[in-house]
C-alpha cells in the first residue's frame, strides 16, 4: 500500500477513534442469520451486498430471553451490572460503514492529489477470536467506492460502449479500492504487557501484523475484547433521563478524546445480535489533537454529532452498535508541514457482533 493511502487511512482511524470505534476503518460481515440480514454467513461477498442493501433500523431489536432474564431491572428503571466476571474467551465481529458525502479534501485525497469534493464509502468488516492470551484476527472484507456523479456515469457508460465496439481498452477503476490484506488471518500472543504479532511464513502478512499491534492495543477495549475501565455507576435509567459526558466522562462512551461534551437521552432497551443493551440518543462535540498516526504524521480532528444513537451492554461494560450522522474536519502534517485538510459530512454505523465462547476452537488455539 502506498504511503500516502496509509496516511489517509490512518486518518480515518484517528476519526473513529473519536467515536470510540475502531476503523479499522473502516466493510461487510458474517452477520448472523438470525437477524434477517445474510443467507449465508461464510459467503463473504454475498455478506457486502446483503448488509448494504439492508434497513439497519429495522430488524435485530429482539432480545434473547435467556440473557434477558440477566437484565437488572425494577419499578425505578434499568441498572448497568457491574457484578458479572467479563469474559475470557470472545468472539466478536465488528463491521463499520462510513458514508462521506461531499467532503472537501485539500492536498492529499483517498482517490488522489490535489483540491476534490468527493462522495464514497468505506466498508470493513474484522473478526476477533480471543481465547485467554491468544487472539486472532481476520480481515473479512475491506473496500473503498467512490459514487459518482450523473456526468461521470454517463462518460463511463459511453467509454464501456465503446470498448465493446473495438475502441480504447478502459483502463484500471481506480474508484474501488479493496485492500489487499483482505481474507488474511494474524494471530497475536499476550506477553503480560501487550500484544505482539505471531511470526507468519508469509511475509505480507507478518509486515502487517507488525503494523497492527499498536492498532490492536489501541483499540482492544472499544471492540470489546476487554472491559471499559470506566463504565456507569448504579443510578436507574427511565425513558426520557438525560445524561451530560464532558471531560474524563466521555471516556466512558468515546475513547482517545481531548474534549468536548456529549448530550445523552435514555430511550429504552433493545437488543443487539439478542445482547441486552440500553440506547441513548446522542448529540455534541469531540476534539482529537495532535495525535501521532502509524505513518509518522500527527492528526488534529474535530467531530460535531448532529444526532445519533449508541447502544449500550447492560450486561457488561462494552458499546456494541453506534450510528452517527456527523459533521468532521481533520488536518493532517508531515514534519510540521500541512499535508491534507478535509471537511464534510459523515454517517457512521458500527456493529458488534459480541458472544462469550465456551472452549478454544481448534484453529485459534495458538502453541
């Protein structure tokens, strides 16, 4: 990958980092067959079509009955529980969406150079299995698209015409980004103090890792591979109870942050991939300053939430879905040097996919 589609990437990391989500950054999902959404949960591709063409308000709300029994709840509202030992071994896929409408890019660009208004999306889709000290990580999809413009699809159309008819060969869509790294499989160890990537005899694969390990340490809690060391006291919650995050509070929600503050609305509970989860409507700002990115570069970021929703474990203290319509702006420098500015309009959906596991599978047990 090129070291200034890294730097771009790494950007859109730091701005989900804002949301307390992890970018990875970024596509598509083994979504459970419960929810209605894939026929399949091993057809990778078929999972990238089925997830986009889907209403995510709609289905998946239900909670198990099992886990439902577990909720602390009375005539005063819902509690968060804090007394239930967290998980060993997980489970958890995370798929993330990002829609850019019409951002401003000055300097560097995803698709390029120079000034652009741009419009396309981002899909990930990254799936964790962690078992005691071994955790191994699988890239299950990842892809940039830009949209096009009426004119630019009518130009294509005409360019496909003639291509067909013997004329100029088209040449590379550079409008569609997969990464390469996509379908790879990493494996990490637990050395008491972080993790580090296991030695692969493929070398592509080892860099990679490599270049994950601060990536997976950073983002290790917002996956929810482990607890948040900061979660919500035993006050109850009622539909309508407001609840103000601002300073060393929003990390109870938003990670990695520098300030700004957060309204939150309680709306009542539903279920995520049948987890018990209480939902707030959420409105505010957050600042991201001077932060070192993988390639070198620092990044400054701010995010307005013009409105959004987070759902909330009640349960366990992890953030298992967010969706978020946001206005963001984001400079990034090289030595000092302004580099790229971009600003623009952002909807985020992010979705965990989060289930304890009972004993090691076979393929993720690491010697």
């Amino acid at each position: 990958m090129k070291k200034s589609t890294k730097q771009l990437l790494s950007v859109g990391f730091h701005l989900l980092v804002l949301t307390g989500m992890v970018l990875t950054y970024d596509a598509s999902k083994a979504m459970a067959t419960k929810l209605g959404y894939l026929k399949s949960p091993d057809a990778v591709k078929s999972m990238v079509v089925d997830f986009r063409d889907q209403d995510h308000s709609g289905p998946g709300i239900e909670i198990d009955p099992e886990l439902k029994k577990l909720v602390d709840v009375n005539e005063k509202g819902y509690a968060f529980r804090r007394d239930l030992p967290f998980p060993a071994d997980l489970k958890v896929s995370v798929w993330d969406i990002h829609e850019f409408k019409k951002v401003r890019y000055a300097g560097k660009s995803p698709f390029g150079e120079g000034n652009a208004t741009l419009s396309y999306r981002t899909d990930e889709v990254t799936e964790y299995h962690k078992v005691g000290g071994a955790l191994r990580l699988t890239l299950k999809e990842k892809v940039m698209e830009r949209t096009l413009s009426p004119a630019e699809v009518a130009a294509k159309v005409k360019l496909e015409e003639a291509a067909k008819e013997g004329g100029a060969p088209i040449l590379e869509n550079n409008d569609r980004v997969e990464d390469r790294m996509r379908g790879k499989v990493v494996d990490f160890k637990y050395n008491g103090q972080e993790w580090k990537s296991v030695r692969s005899p493929e070398f592509a694969t080892m860099a990679w890792g490599k270049d994950l390990e601060t990536e997976i340490s950073k983002t290790f809690v917002e996956n929810g591979l482990g607890p948040r060391p900061r979660w919500f006291g035993s006050k109850r919650l009622k539909a309508g109870d407001p609840m103000k995050l601002s300073g060393p509070t929003l990390n109870l929600v938003f990670d990695g942050v520098a300030g700004g503050s957060v309204d939150m609305v309680f709306t009542g509970i539903e279920g995520v991939h049948g987890h018990p989860c209480a939902v707030f409507d959420v409105s505010g700002n957050l600042q991201l300053s001077d932060v070192a990115g993988p390639t070198g570069e620092t990044i400054k970021a701010q995010m307005t939430i013009e409105s959004g929703k987070v759902w909330l474990s009640l349960l366990y203290p992890v953030l298992l879905r967010s969706e978020l319509n946001t206005i963001q702006s984001a400079e990034s420098r090289e030595g000092g040097k302004l580099v790229m500015q971009l600003q623009g309009e952002v909807e985020i959906i992010t979705i965990r996919d989060w289930e304890a596991i009972t004993a090691a599978p076979a393929d993720v047990s690491l010697k």
